[in-house]
C-alpha cells in the first residue's frame, strides 16, 4: 500500500496540473464505461459520449504536460472520434 501512495505523490509532485487533468480524465471515462457496461442492451450514447469526450480531452493536456508522446497520440485519436460522434448524436 505504502508503494502506491508514493506513486501517487509522484505523479502530483512531479506536476500537479498533469496529475489534475489525469485525475478528471480517469473519473469521466469510468463514469462514461459504467454507463455504457450497464446499458448495454439498449446503449445511451447520448450519456456516455461526452463522458468520454471530457475524459479524452483532459487526457490529452494532462499527456501534453506531462510530454508524453504516445499517450498524446492516443488521445487525440479518442478525442477525434468523441467529437465525430457527439456530431452525430447532437447535429
């Protein structure tokens, strides 16, 4: 337990703004897994994509922050693709 706890201090140490944005990230794309795991039979993307927007969107700054390359990549992929989407729901 003590090795996860320093983890964490790191992480919001090492940047506090990164390790905010991570955090929000992290909440929105659980939040937005739950509610697509739980309606599954009958998905309600108008609930949970723009859970997962906010969430790709948070990731992105907290990766660009952080300067992580990669995790930048992704998440302008998943950024993308959640705002197509939200396109298509809402216009």
């Amino acid at each position: 337990m003590n090795k996860l706890i320093k983890f964490f201090k790191e992480s919001y140490n090492s940047n506090p703004v990164a390790f905010y944005l991570e955090m929000i990230s992290a909440i929105t794309v659980i939040i937005g897994s739950a509610i697509l795991t739980y309606t599954v039979l009958a998905p309600r993307p108008d609930l949970f994509i723009p859970f997962y927007w906010i969430g790709s969107v948070t990731g992105f700054f907290g990766a660009y922050y952080r300067k992580a390359a990669w995790v930048m990549v992704l998440t302008t992929w998943f950024t993308a693709m959640n705002t197509i989407a939200l396109w298509r729901l809402f216009l």
